[in-house]
C-alpha cells in the first residue's frame, strides 16, 4: 500500500475545499499567535481569524512577498521554536541574503509525503531505482527528491551535480529507472554519454522529472527524443515547501496538478493584484494549510501562468496550473540556481577596480546556459598588464562561484563601452530561445 494518500486527490471538489477551509482557519489563527509579522498587518488591515468564515475570504488577507522574508531575517517568520525546527533550507535572495525556511519533523513527513506523490504521478514506484542529479545542500531541490523517494519505497542514488561522466558509468551499472534533475544538465549528461558512446536507449530509464529552472515543450520533446523517456515537469519554490507543489501525471503530461490538500492557489493580475478571470495568465499565489515552522498566506510567487480546470484522464481532481512563461521581476534562473543582477552588483563591487556599469549576458551553448558578465574596469586602474587583468577575471569569477553557487565568465572591458541608458539600465542579455 502507497505511503501517499490517493484519496486527497480524488476527492470531489466539495471535500476537498471544506479540508481547506478548515486548514486555512487553523494556520491562521496559529500564525495570528505566533508569528508578529502576521498579527502586525492583520491588526493593521482590522482583519481577526474568526473573519476567515469562508474560502473567499482569504482574499480579504494582505499578501506576503518576498520582501517580507528578507525584512524577518532569518528567522522572525517562523511560526514555532527553533527547538522544533529539524531542518533550514535556504533560497537565493536580491540583496545577497537568502530567504531562510525552516522545517519541523511533520513538515519533512509532509514534504516527503507529497514528494512521493509526485514521484508517483510521474509514473514511479515502490520497485524503481531513482537517479538523483539534483544538487544537495541548501537549495531543496536533491533532498526533497530523496526523501520523496525513500517515502515512496524506491531505492534512491544520490549522485547530485556534476561528474558528469562518473554519472553516465553509474547510469550503465546501477541500471536506474527514474532521472531527476534541471533539464538543461541532464541534456548535457546526454551529450557527454554520445561522447562516451553511451545511447540512453541502451539504458533502463522509463521517466524523468525534471524542474527548477524553465523549460518548453520544444525542450520535452529533445529530452524524450534523445533520452528515450518520458519527461514530466515538476513545480516547487522553498518559501512554499519546496518541489512537490505540483507535478505533471505521466497520463497527460499536460499542466502540473496542485497539491490542494497543502496548498491553496490563486492567479491575480501582477498590476492590479485582482483576480483574473478563470483560464487567463497571472501571477499564481500560494497559501500553505498544513505547513508547521513555516506557513505563508498569499504569497506572491511572481510566476506568470494559468489554471486549467479541464478534468485529468488520471483521475486527479486537483487543478492542474500550466508552465509558468515568464516572472515579474529580473530573476534569471542558471542551471537551477536563482541569480539577481543585484547580486552579480554586490560582489563586483567588492572590487575596486571595476567601475559600476556591468551587463549579464545569458547564452545557450548546446544544451547548458552560459553566464557571461561583461564589467567595465575603473579607469584609474586601466592598464595594458594582460596577466593582470586575466588575473582580476579569474578573481571575480571565482567569488561569484563562491557566493552565488553559479559560474561565470567574466570579460573586462575598456571603461565608457557598456552602452549607458536615460531610463533603466539595460543590466540582462538574454540570447535563449526557451
């Protein structure tokens, strides 16, 4: 018997939204006790717990943002003891902060729960081998996979990133069935494995769930055409729980089912912060009704996408949300890590002999994105010493990998040559073609 409770997404749509209701009214009423935040700007909006009597009336509720969680560094936004917290995860932030989330034992049940039950929408089970190339560490991403995959009863290879070729020699022996990672890095271990003479289609790959950064349809088709697998996207951010939010079923492949047992969704209007018409693109806004250390209200994601209630041939009930198309803000996402421009800023400035104008230049070579920052050098410190400046390239690319966890090329360039704008500054590049 599946540890994932199939019956949550079964239910009938009256079910399931009285669950959420009375989640909702639990979390907020916990959250109004214990998190300041919370009680400041309900009691400055005149809203109290006992208003929430309906669904509808969570739209009555300021939202969150991400300021918000930049503002309660790093942990005024949880909601128990740190004594209680088992587990901290943190997310990339524009001010060179990161956004702390913190997790408490029924959290990571939860989180492995609902892990595993998207493992399962994407067509694993108890007797797969799981081949986890997400990274491990404080980004969610390898460790909400492997836990999910553990609750599930699969077996799990935690390889996460990099040694690529170690990787594909593990893939011809350990003969796995399920590949998780970004999917620009596993078209990258495809390439590598047709240098080694590797064809996954000698492999025991049957799905891929992949996810963290964005991907198109075009790039579905490359992935199963060259992996010979099908591939599901799977959604998730760490302010909300991490991946497991949604998952594409391997029935339809169309649109990632929300798990709306945990997470209550809206979409509204970026500019208006109303709601938009059912089936329109906005932005998607979640409320956690389950989580413990951690709960936000009407978060504001800054993804751009839309709902689609069509009924699923899988049976699940829960709405399914499409690919998000784009986000709100500058954020560039790099093989599964978030980056800022700001940032890029921060530690260039660290350098005083680079001038504030820079541009980030975002290329796809083959199959993985590439990132170039083009910086002016200072003008005092300008000079024909090439050794020197390849030396000052090397520098800063090294502390970008260094704070940022991405790498960079660096390219210094003659002071006055980065084109300069009446308006905002041109700070991104990007030449992909998602």
């Amino acid at each position: 018997m599946p540890i994932y409770d199939i019956d949550y997404e079964t239910m009938p749509r009256e079910g399931l939204e009285a669950i959420q209701l009375r989640r909702l009214q639990t979390t907020i009423e916990r959250i109004y006790a214990t998190v300041p935040f919370y009680k400041e700007t309900y009691d400055k909006a005149g809203i109290k717990p006992s208003d929430i009597k309906r669904l509808d009336d969570l739209r009555r509720l300021p939202f969150t943002t991400k300021q918000d969680l930049r503002d309660n560094y790093p942990y005024r936004m949880f909601a128990v003891p740190m004594e209680q917290v088992i587990r901290i995860h943190a997310s990339s932030g524009t001010t060179g902060k990161p956004t702390v989330v913190g997790y408490t034992k029924r959290d990571i049940n939860t989180w492995a729960d609902l892990m595993a039950r998207s493992m399962a929408a994407a067509g694993a089970t108890a007797g797969d081998i799981i081949h986890n190339a997400w990274g491990y560490g404080l980004f969610t991403g390898g460790l909400g996979a492997h836990y999910g995959a553990e609750r599930l009863g699969a077996s799990v290879i935690p390889v996460s990133g990099g040694n690529t070729k170690r990787q594909i020699t593990i893939m011809q022996d350990f003969k796995p069935t399920i590949l998780c990672g970004t999917p620009s890095y596993i078209l990258h271990l495809a390439e590598v494995a047709l240098e080694m003479g590797v064809d996954f289609k000698n492999l025991s790959f049957k799905s891929g769930i992949f996810g963290a950064e964005p991907w198109t349809e075009k790039m579905r088709h490359e992935l199963e055409t060259k992996l010979n697998l099908k591939a599901v996207d799977i959604y998730g951010l760490s302010e909300v729980m991490g991946p497991g939010v949604s998952v594409e079923c391997v029935e339809e492949q169309k649109g990632l089912h929300i798990a709306e047992d945990h997470f209550i969704v809206e979409i509204v209007d970026p500019d208006t912060l109303e709601p938009v018409p059912p089936g329109d693109p906005g932005e998607i806004v979640f409320t956690t009704i389950t989580k413990e250390a951690f709960p936000v209200i009407r978060y504001r994601t800054k993804d751009i996408t839309s709902l689609n209630p069509v009924p699923c041939t899988c049976g699940r009930t829960h709405i399914r949300m499409n690919k998000p198309t784009g986000r709100t803000d500058d954020m560039l996402i790099i093989r599964g890590v978030n980056v800022f421009p700001s940032q890029i800023e921060s530690v260039l400035m660290e350098s005083r002999k680079v001038a504030p104008h820079y541009q980030l230049v975002v290329d796809r070579v083959g199959n993985l994105d590439t990132l170039t920052v083009k910086v002016e050098i200072d003008e005092a410190s300008f000079s024909d010493d090439i050794k020197g400046l390849q030396a000052m390239e090397g520098k800063i690319s090294h502390d970008i990998k260094e704070h940022l966890g991405v790498s960079a090329k660096v390219a210094l360039v003659e002071p006055k040559t980065i084109e300069r704008s009446q308006g905002k500054a041109v700070r991104v590049i990007d030449n992909r073609q998602f």
